[in-house]
C-alpha cells in the first residue's frame, strides 16, 4: 500500500498527502465538521470512515458510465489513492429541489422541483467565502477556458442523471450536491469528493435529511444518518 508523505492540503473535511509518485496523493477522510465559515465546529463519529466508503462506492459508478474521476482505489477505512490534479478553482451546484441558500435567496419553499435542475458556479476562494460565478467572471479571471467550462457544465448533467437514477433505487432523493474538477495530464476529471458532507440526500418516503444537514441545523443522529447512506449503497452493490 502507498505510503502518505508530506501533508499536500488540508481542508474541512480532508487532509491531502504528497505519495513517492508524482501522479498520485493519498485523501483521509476526517470526522471533524464545520459549518457556517467555521463559526460552528465539531465532530460527527465515523464521518471520515462514510465518506471514504461512499466516494469509493460513487466514483467506480462513474467510471463505468463514461466519466473520468481522480478516484484510484481505496486503501483502507480512511484513506484513498487519487491522481494528483490541479484543482479548477470553480465548484459547480447542481440543485434538482430548492434547498439551502437557493431556497433562501429566491423565497422557493424547500423542497419545491427544479425543472430543469439548477446549474450554479462558485468561486473557491481561500478565505471560503464562495461567491457566484457566471461565465463571464470564469473568462475574465481565466479559471477554465470555454471547452473546459462546456465540458465541465456537460459532465455535471450526466453526474446528476447517474446518480439521481442510482439513489433512487436505494430510496434516496438527491435534492442537490457539489462537484469539482482537476486537471491531469491534459484532461478535465471529477475530483474532490461527492457524500454526505458535499450533497443533500433525503429519505425518499420521509424526505428526513441524511446528510451534513443534520449537523448544520442540528437536527440530531448525524453519525446514524450517514451510516444509512452507506448502508443502502452497499445493500444495493450486493444485489
């Protein structure tokens, strides 16, 4: 197994460690949680574990749909082996349901269908403030060029159809979630992480969140919540 170096980047969820290979870093999932630009802080137990789980449960999905991941394989309950990318600095939403600021910003009563989906763009900046992007700011700030914004805008949409179809089966709606992208070696590819932490996943029949919602609006057994999710994925894989 490769063995994690120097400590790349770290961030709420997540430290980043350099391997012995260029092309390659090492993730660990942590269980520390923060909300609100760190103005809420904590912990949700075996959080770390989940979200290693699912991604190595959501990415092969992927794979095997056409769509190129950072995702290499799983080395044990905490850490992953990922292709080292250079970060687009840009974190694309996609929202089936109105939640969240959307919810908040245009009055939409929570849960209300987005048809189509929304498509919002924000800037991941340092200080993790996240402004909206539109094309316009991503061409003059020279974030993405017009084919990789087309590609990435494309990517999201096939994304979203994949695993709106997959949770769906596992009696889960996927109201919105977050999605990053790399570069490596010439080529645009999903990165960062797609769980708990980055999507809204409500119980089908009881629209009850079993996500970070649970932590954010201290709505209590965020811990259960979590393993829920990864319990109907890997019900679902031994089908």
């Amino acid at each position: 197994m490769p063995e994690p170096g120097k400590l790349f980047s770290e961030g709420k969820g997540k430290r980043i460690y350099e391997t012995d290979d260029p092309d390659y870093a090492i993730v660990y999932f942590k269980d520390e949680a923060m909300a609100y630009h760190g103005l809420k802080r904590g912990r949700i137990l075996g959080k770390g574990e989940v979200n290693n789980a699912v991604c190595a449960h959501i990415y092969p999905l992927l794979e095997r749909n056409g769509i190129g991941t950072h995702f290499v394989e799983q080395l044990d309950r905490r850490q992953s082996l990922v292709r080292k990318c250079e970060m687009i600095p840009i974190a694309f939403k996609v929202r089936n349901r109105a939640a969240g600021s959307l919810s908040e910003r245009f009055g939409l009563p929570v849960g209300q269908k987005m048809e189509p989906c929304v498509l919002e763009m924000y800037y991941r900046d340092e200080d993790e403030t996240a402004p909206l992007l539109n094309a316009w700011h991503i061409r003059a700030m020279k974030l993405a060029t017009d084919e990789e914004l087309s590609e990435m805008e494309a990517v999201a949409m096939k994304v979203n159809s994949i695993l709106t179809a997959y949770l769906a089966e596992i009696g889960i709606d996927l109201i919105d979630f977050k999605l990053e992208f790399g570069r490596y070696h010439g080529k645009v590819i999903v990165a960062d992480e797609i769980s708990p932490d980055t999507a809204r996943f409500w119980d089908a029949k009881t629209h009850e969140p079993l996500d970070f919602d649970r932590f954010r609006r201290d709505l209590g057994n965020a811990a259960e919540a979590y393993q829920e999710v990864l319990h109907r994925m890997m019900g679902m894989d031994e089908q």
